[in-house]
C-alpha cells in the first residue's frame, strides 16, 4: 500500500516541477543541509547543536572534514590514524 503512496507522490512532486511551482524557493539550486544524524540520540542531537551554534567543533568533526579534503596518500593515512585514536578516546570515557 505504501509504494502507491510513493509512486503518487513522485508524480505529483514531478508535476509542480513541471508546472515551475517549486521554482524560486530558498535555498534553490544548493546542497541539503542535515544537521541531524540519525544514528545519535536525541539528548546528544540537542549537545551537538549548542556547541555547534557556540561555534565549538569536536576533535573528531574537524580531523573528518581534513581527512575529507586531502587526496588519498600518506598524510590521509596519518590523520585516519589519529581520529581513530581520537575516537578510540572518546569511547574510553564514559
């Protein structure tokens, strides 16, 4: 019953697409921001976006997005190494 759902759905969102109705709304044209993880309680959820909205980036968060930016090599690796540690560390504590 759920994929009739589905299916009725997509044709109506592809319709309005059609019809130029979902032209010109914000943020139009840029990535999808998911501040949300699906995966982390909501108790954590609501830490995480006090720090975040505090300007504060975990350890782990920052070594992930300089790990994201280099190309695969020895410098990479080294920085793998040392947010598993990091994370190693924060499983520790607890």
């Amino acid at each position: 019953m759920s994929a009739i759902f589905e299916i009725l759905a997509e044709q109506r969102i592809a319709d309005a697409i059609r019809r130029g109705e979902l032209d010109g709304l914000p943020g139009a044209g840029k990535p999808l921001e998911f501040d949300d993880d699906p995966f982390v309680s909501p108790e954590q959820r609501m830490v995480n976006r006090v720090l975040k909205n505090a300007g504060f980036t975990p350890p782990e968060v920052a070594l992930r997005k300089e790990i994201a930016a280099l190309p695969e090599g020895a410098q990479r690796s080294e920085l793998k190494r040392k947010l598993a540690w990091v994370l190693l560390e924060l499983g520790g504590k607890g």
